[in-house]
C-alpha cells in the first residue's frame, strides 16, 4: 500500500473516531445516574441572603440523585435570563462569589460546547440550568430531579458543601450560598 494512502485511511479513521465521540462529554464519559443511595431523604439548603437576591435551594436526597427546589426571590428583572450551576468550592467567609471557582464537572467535559439539554448525561454535572432552563426574575419556585447530583461523599456529582451560583444574562455572578446539610 501506498504511504498516502495508508496516510489517507489513517485520517479517515482518526475523522472517524473524532465523530463518534463528539457526544461522548466528559474525559470520563457520560454521567452516570446515582443509584443505591444510602442517603434517600437527605436535605441540604443553600440559603440566599444577599441585599438582592434571597430564599433557598434546596437539594434533597431521591432513590435517584437529587431533587432540588429553587424558591429565590430578587432576580432583577431586567438582567436575565439566569443561569444557575453548583459550583467546586464553597462561598468564602467575605462572600466573593468568584471564589466558587468552577462548575462542578465531575465528568471532566467543560463547558464548551454548550450542554445539550436534550442529553443531560452529557452536560457539566453543576450545569443545572443548561440541563433544566434559565430562569427570569424577579421570582422563580422551580423543583426539578437531577440523576447525576449526589449527597453521599463517596459519588462522582457530590454536591455537598459546594457553591450554587446565579449568574446574569453578561455571565457576572450575582448570588451564591453554600449547600448545607439541614437533616
Ligand atoms: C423527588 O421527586 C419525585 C418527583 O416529584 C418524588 O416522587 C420523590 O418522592 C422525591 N423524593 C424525595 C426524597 O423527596
Ligand atoms: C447526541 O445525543 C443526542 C441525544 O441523545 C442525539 O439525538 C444525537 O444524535 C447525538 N449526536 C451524535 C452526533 O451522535
Ligand atoms: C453585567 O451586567 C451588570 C448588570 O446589568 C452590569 O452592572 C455589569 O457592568 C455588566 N458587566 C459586563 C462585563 O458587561
Ligand atoms: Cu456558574
């Protein structure tokens, strides 16, 4: 066989390969839904007490992941639509937000390309809202049930003592408490 050929089929397998694993997210693979949990019932809040946005997310231990409530108020109206992720570190004492550091990506994908909501296995683990949708201010109750969130220490999605982050429609992060365990 010719050297370019052989060239040739070596980039068409490379093209090939590349491809298929465009949905493959995650240097570890897809998320993996949180299963056998020793922890069903168990609730943690991250309590919002900034001079604008106040209330609660609320992270509740399911037979499958976690089922979160956010019930915020002070979202100003005219700087959405929101998004919102947990986050790897825990708000510090003075309350910079920057401090959270990253989302939580337990899976090792990054955020670019965008999480496709319609392959959330896919997505960032703390990407909560490019799974579940933004919201707009001034109020928002939403509850939805992340499979991919954990509240035992042991599993890949832990989001215990973690940051949640509200972000504005330029990305600046306006809000964030911490997830604490409340019983
Ligand atoms: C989580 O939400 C589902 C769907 O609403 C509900 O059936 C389930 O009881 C909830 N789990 C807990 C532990 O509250
Ligand atoms: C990516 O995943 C989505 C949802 O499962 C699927 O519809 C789509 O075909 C996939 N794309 C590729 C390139 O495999
Ligand atoms: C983002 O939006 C806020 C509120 O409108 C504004 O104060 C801030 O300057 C904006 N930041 C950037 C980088 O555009
Ligand atoms: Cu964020």
């Amino acid at each position: 066989m010719h050297l370019t050929s052989l060239l040739g089929l070596l980039a068409t397998a490379t093209l090939a390969v590349s491809q298929s694993s465009t949905n493959t997210t995650g240097k570890l693979g897809d998320a993996r839904p949180v299963r056998n949990n020793p922890v069903i019932g168990e609730v943690w809040v991250a309590k919002f007490d900034s001079p604008t946005v106040k209330g609660f997310v609320t992270a509740v231990a399911n037979t499958v992941g976690v089922n979160y409530t956010i019930d915020v108020t002070g979202l100003p109206v005219d700087q959405g639509p929101f998004k919102y992720h947990v986050h790897l570190r825990p708000v510090p004492a003075d309350g910079n937000c920057v401090d959270t550091a990253g989302h939580l990506d337990s899976y090792l994908r990054g955020d670019s390309p965008p999480c496709n909501s319609a392959a959330p296995q896919t997505c960032e683990v703390g990407d909560l809202s490019g799974k579940y949708g933004t919201v707009t201010g001034p109020s928002v109750v939403k509850s939805f049930n992340d499979p991919y969130s954990a509240l035992n220490v042991i599993n890949l999605g832990y989001i215990g003592n973690r940051g949640i982050v509200f972000h504005n429609g330029n990305s600046t992060r306006i809000a964030c408490a911490t997830l604490q365990k409340v019983g």
